[in-house]
C-alpha cells in the first residue's frame, strides 16, 4: 500500500505534466487565401426570432 502511494505521489504530476505539454499546440490561424478557397456565400444575415426593434 505505502509503495503505491509513492507511485502516484510522482505519476499524478508526471501524467498532468504530459497532458499540458501534448495539449500545447502552437497553431497558425488560416490565411486569407485558404478561407478564400472554402467558397463561402455570402449574403443576408437570416435568423430565427423577434426582431429586434
């Protein structure tokens, strides 16, 4: 029991330690030219409810 306890007194920091280091991620946001290439319609906005007003 003791030694188990000795095991996760370190492999609880170590696991929590992976998880924020592989969750890191050091994306680029896409450029125009990839958004441009998505061919969105553009167009009015409609929506669903009251109208404010």
């Amino acid at each position: 029991m003791k030694q188990a306890i000795k095991i996760s007194a370190w492999l609880l920091p170590v696991l929590f330690a992976v998880l924020i280091i592989s969750c890191h991620t050091n994306s680029v946001p896409p450029s125009t030219e990839l958004i441009k290439q998505l061919n969105l319609k553009r167009g009015d906005i409609i929506s669903c409810g009251m109208a404010d007003g």
